[in-house]
C-alpha cells in the first residue's frame, strides 16, 4: 500500500492547524487561570478583613467597650442630634 505525498502533506497542515489551535487554547486557558488565581487572592484577602473586623467587633463586645445607649453621633439623624444635645427646644 502506497500513500500519496499530497495525502500526506494535506494531512500534515490539517495537524499543524489543530496544534495551533490547541497552543492559542493553553495560552488562553493559562491567561483565564492566572486571572481566576488574582481573583481568588483578592477575595481571600477581602475574607481576612472582614474576618478581623468581626473579630475587633466581638474583643470590643467582650471588653464593655461599646455603650449600647449611645449612638455613634455620625450615624446619627439631626432630630437624634438634637434630642440628645438639647438643642432646637424652646426655653420654658
């Protein structure tokens, strides 16, 4: 059995084609890889954060340190504001 040199050749581009397909699919699994892996370490590092500040949450809960009657005055409506200073009454 004799196979043509054109078979052959025909056969060799089709190859080359399909590797270079599949080098530009690495190069792209590879770039999506190194994203997703960013991705992953902002996302832990965000994890740790919120971590800490649940833990500095609970420390300042645990020492008495938080005053469940006072509000922080930012978060506070000029009406609370008011109320609580006094101010905007009028003098009896």
């Amino acid at each position: 059995m004799t196979i043509e040199v054109g078979t052959i050749e025909e056969r060799k581009a089709a190859l080359q084609m399909q590797a270079q397909g599949l080098d530009r699919r690495l190069v792209e699994i590879d770039r999506q890889g190194q994203q997703l892996q960013q991705e992953r370490s902002q996302v832990i590092a965000n994890l740790n954060a919120v971590g800490g500040a649940l833990e500095l949450c609970e420390d300042l809960l645990k020492a008495g340190r938080a005053n469940p009657v006072d509000p922080d005055p930012a978060a506070m409506t000029l009406e609370q504001l008011e109320e609580r200073t006094g101010a905007g009454k009028a003098e009896e």
